[in-house]
C-alpha cells in the first residue's frame, strides 16, 4: 500500500468541474489518497489553459460545463497530447460514453461516485496513456500507430485469457519481452497471436 501511495504522490492532477461542491469533493478524495491537486477550473476553456500552463499528470473533466464541454475539452488535452484525461458525466448513456472515447478519454466515472470508484479510474486512464506513450515511442506513422495498437491490445486480450493476467501486467510483459529480445512490441504481439492460435505459446516468465 505504501509503495501505491509513493507513486500516487508523484501524479498531479487538474480538475475541472463546475459545481463547486463537487469538485470540493473530488479533490479532497484524490488528496485523501496521495494525488495533489495542482489546478482547479469551472469550465473547459479554463481547463485547457491550466491544462497548457500546469502539464499536469491527469486531467479530470465534468462532461457539463459552461463556455465549453468537457468532450470539447478533452478533444483538445488529449490531442495535444498533454495528458490523460477521464471525464465525469451524471448520464450513464453509452452514446456519451462512445463520445468520451472518441474525444480521447481514457476513462469515464458516472455521477454520483465514491472513492471506491475514483481511484481505479484514475489508475486505468494512467496506465493506458502510459501504454499509447509507448506505443506511440516505437512507430512514426499514424496509420502503423493505429495497427500496432490493435495488434498489441490483441495480444494482450491472449495473455490475458491463457495466463489469467490483468491488463497492465500483459502489457508490462509485451514490453519487457520486446526490450530483452531487441524486437518491436509489434513483433512480440505478432508472436504471441501466431503461437497463442497455435496453442504452443511458453508460459510467461513472471
């Protein structure tokens, strides 16, 4: 628990959300569990420039705000690529949440929420930003970008269906086994598929 706590103190996050008991509410959950709140905002304009001014780690959006959305919003951070960002809705809606996917969010929390519910979020909207980074390292080209995530979340989905991992760990396996055998996480996941499909895959070294 602790060493979770080291590393949620690292992450600084921004909030926008323009009920101003909520967002009370929110910071002092993430504040709660290590995270420091670097920024406040009520609407997406200002979410963006404290978003361009902080570089924060995360970015938190309510999907219902004034000048600006927090889908508008998020199309723009996520864009820029300055950091991940989950949007906060009150509507549980799965055109809304097709929505905040296409915007770029990486993860979505419906209202009303708990802790319980705010700290996976958070963890999930890291990591996968993180992943994309990665990614996003290995390839130039946006069209080789978009196959090789879908190659890599495929051979995730197999690590994780054979080898009973959660999502990170099939990612952190991809990567590390492409850094010990100098190949591209494309090759590793391409070889994952062929001998998972062949049922000769070797079982992970942990």
């Amino acid at each position: 628990m602790a060493e979770t706590q080291t590393d949620a103190a690292r992450r600084r996050v921004l909030i926008a959300e323009d009920e101003a008991l909520i967002r009370l509410d929110l910071a002092e959950m993430l504040a709660e569990e290590g995270y420091e709140v670097v920024g406040e905002a009520g609407d997406g304009e200002a979410a963006i420039r404290l978003a361009e001014e902080l570089k924060p780690d995360l970015v938190i959006l309510d999907i219902k705000m004034p000048i600006m959305d927090g889908l508008a919003a998020a199309e723009r951070i996520a864009g820029a690529r300055i950091a991940p960002v989950i949007i906060l809705t009150a509507f549980s809606q799965r055109d809304l949440v097709e929505r905040a996917r296409a915007a770029g969010a990486m993860a979505y929390l419906v209202k009303p929420f708990q802790k319980s519910d705010l700290v996976p979020a958070v963890e999930i909207a890291l990591s996968r930003y993180s992943e994309i980074a990665a990614l996003e390292a290995e390839v130039a080209g946006l069209t080789d970008r978009l196959e090789v995530r879908k190659t890599v979340e495929r051979a995730k989905g197999a690590l994780m269906t054979t080898y009973n991992m959660s999502e990170p760990q099939a990612f952190k396996w991809i990567q590390r086994t492409a850094m010990d055998h100098r190949m591209t996480m494309k090759e590793v996941s391409e070889r994952i598929l062929a001998e998972t499909a062949g049922g000769e895959v070797a079982e992970p070294a942990q």
